[in-house]
C-alpha cells in the first residue's frame, strides 16, 4: 500500500471513531481502538519527516482534518537512527458529543 493510502486508511477511521459523537470516554477508547488497527509502519513518513535532529525534538503532522476535529501527528528526535528513541503521538482534539435539541 503506499504512503498516502496508509495514511488515508488511518484518518477515515479516526474519522469514522470521531463521527459517532459518543461523548470524550467512548470517542477516546474508539480512535485507540483503531490506531491498534490501523496505525501504519514508519515508512509512511517522507524523506524529510524521517531525518530527524538528533539534537532537538521534531513534529510533522501528517493529517489535519478540514473541520479541525482532530490531527495526525509524529513527534521524534532522529527517526533515521536506527535504534534511536522515537515516540510515536497522536494528537486528536474531539468535540464532545452534543445534547440533543
């Protein structure tokens, strides 16, 4: 699959998780769910977002959502070590679901 469709596949889910609406709990639990499902490999990152410094934390978001209801993003130090201690985050605001009127 490529690089794009990996990261499009990932987003539709979350997307998915974040439509249904079903309050901070259950929307949190949903989007992990499908991260453990459908959380790509790192070769979804592009050149620039695997160099990496080895001397300075670095963030790529990968994914913003038009109606900003949640974002994919990378955080790391040097991801082109091998071996180097990357921490892989995903920050994804959800709107709480809203009362019926």
């Amino acid at each position: 699959m490529s690089r794009r469709r990996d990261l499009d596949t990932l987003a539709a889910a979350v997307r998915a998780a974040v439509a249904r609406r079903s309050g901070w709990r259950e929307t949190a639990r949903l989007v992990a769910s499908e991260l453990e499902r459908q959380l790509p490999s790192p070769s979804i990152l592009g050149a620039e977002q695997r160099a990496g410094d080895p001397d300075a934390f670095r963030s790529h978001v990968l994914h913003s959502e038009p109606d900003s209801s949640f974002s994919i993003h990378i955080y790391g130090t040097d991801v082109s070590r091998l071996g180097s201690s990357v921490r892989h985050d995903y920050d994804l605001p959800v709107l709480p679901a809203r009362a019926a009127a």
